[in-house]
C-alpha cells in the first residue's frame, strides 16, 4: 500500500499505540522516520529505538515514554504543514510550541531538526509538525 504523506502515518501510529498504552510500536523504515524518531528521543519524547534493516525493507520499533503512573509523555502531535497545503516559514517566525514545553519540527536545507536549532542556525524551512 502506498502512503502519500509518510509524517501523518508515522504520527498517527504513535498517536494510536500511545491511546491503546503500548509499550513500543513498529513503523516502516526510511530516512525521514527514522530522523524524526532520533529528534524525539533526543527531546525527551520517546525511550529509544531500535532500526532493523532486512534485505529490501526495514522497520523501526519505537519504545515510547510514560511516567509514573502510566500517562504518556506525549501529550499530542499535530501535523501542521500537509501535502496538499505545504507550510514553510522564516527562521524569525518559528515560535514555541505550548511556552517552550514542545516542539516543532522543521525541515530545512540543511536537514530535519527541531525549530530551536533552525532558529539559532538563522535557517527556515517547511514546518513538519509539533509535539507537546
């Protein structure tokens, strides 16, 4: 089955296995899930994950975050720019995502990363999503 927007699907499967309290979740593998899985866990989002790479295709198990008493650290992921409506910003008009308690994801010339980094590195680019 082909998927025309590959963010939502991934967003969307966290966004189930989280409302059903999975310990992990499996997502096909390709460069931009896997990026967007590293900027997560780097954020604090997400436990770890692991990529397994078989001869043609691969996947990426994401082991997700809850705290103590079993609420998830994700509180919501909101895809913002869409296949149909692209979303592409100035590095001076990336603002904060819920008073700097998430983030947002660009992805720029130089890469995909979070909106802070874009912003310090005075590079713009199409707003992916935002996670709080």
């Amino acid at each position: 089955m082909a998927l025309s927007d590959l963010v939502a699907d991934f967003l969307t499967r966290i966004r189930n296995a989280l409302d059903a309290q999975h310990r992990f979740l499996d997502v096909d593998w390709s460069k931009m899930k896997e990026r967007l899985a590293e900027i997560l866990k780097e954020e604090g989002f997400i436990e770890t994950f692991l990529v397994r790479k078989e001869e043609s295709r691969g996947t990426i198990r994401i082991f997700l975050k809850y705290a103590e008493n079993r609420e998830s650290v994700i509180q919501g992921l909101k895809r913002i720019s869409k296949p149909g409506r692209r979303r592409y910003v100035n590095y001076k008009n990336i603002r904060p995502v819920f008073g700097g308690m998430g983030i947002v994801i660009v992805s720029t010339s130089q890469g995909v990363m979070v909106g802070r980094e874009a912003r310090d590195k005075k590079i713009g680019g199409e707003i992916l999503c935002s996670v709080w």
